[in-house]
C-alpha cells in the first residue's frame, strides 16, 4: 500500500527578506521558514533541513527497530540523533546519525552490524543518496538519561 505524506509552504517576498509558513498536513505543526535562518542559522527558527534531520531520525530508528525485531532482539529503546549540514549556493552537504539503544542478546560488535545496515537501507537514507551519510556512533547501553 503506498501512503502519501503532505505539506504545503505559503512563501511571501524574494528570497533574501521573504519569509514562509510551512504546515503539515497531518495538522501536528506550522513552522516559520526564511533564508536568513537556513543560510545563516537562528535559534529558535525551522529550516528545511531541520525537517529533513527529523524525517532521517526518525526513518532510521524504525528500520534499526526492525532489523532488530527480525533478528529475535527487538530493542528495548532506540535514541536517533541526526545532524543535517547546509551550505548556502551548494545545498544538503551530509546527515549524520548517532544512534544509542538498549537491546538485549547481541555485542557491540553484532548492534553496529544492524546500526551500519539501516544507515544504509532506511526509505530516508536511500532518498538521500547523493549526500554524505555517515553514522558518527552507534552504542549500545543499558540505560540513557
């Protein structure tokens, strides 16, 4: 069954002092957008890039959960942290994952098996193929505060 995700962006002005509003269509949130934050950086401001941060975060962790799932360990917990760079005139230049779990009957070695193969392998790591993804660590712990 294919699904269809939405969003739509209302952008007013030119680039360089426009400013936008992006809306999900699921309705769980509105967000500012404008140059000068993506460019630049602004605390407090969402960018593009930031929503793409979350789509790979979270794509990640499900296809990590799974893999695990399937190999008879499902995870008692996953923690995905993804970094999306941006360069201005050059565009999306990586995503970098960092992922901590807890997950009982596999080593170290056996987690950052599955931890390299949903890097490789998530929906969101696949549509991304022409940007650096580098999975900076990937921990497997008894608990995270």
């Amino acid at each position: 069954m294919e699904v269809s995700s939405k969003a739509t962006t209302k952008w007013y002005g030119g680039l360089s002092n426009g400013e936008g509003r992006s809306t999900l269509a699921s309705g769980n949130g509105e967000f500012e957008v404008d140059w000068k934050a993506r460019s630049e950086g602004r605390d407090g401001a969402t960018t593009p890039e930031e929503l793409l941060a979350a789509a790979h975060a979270s794509c990640y962790s499900m296809a990590l959960s799974f893999a695990l799932e399937q190999n008879g360990t499902p995870p008692h917990w996953v923690k995905v942290d993804a970094e999306v760079k941006f360069e201005a005139g050059v565009g999306v230049r990586s995503s970098m994952l960092t992922v901590h779990a807890k997950v009982s009957g596999i080593d170290q070695l056996e987690f950052t098996r599955f931890a390299e193969d949903a890097k490789e392998n998530c929906p969101i790591s696949k549509a991304l193929a022409g940007v650096d993804i580098s999975l900076e660590s990937a921990t497997l712990v008894e608990s995270i505060g």
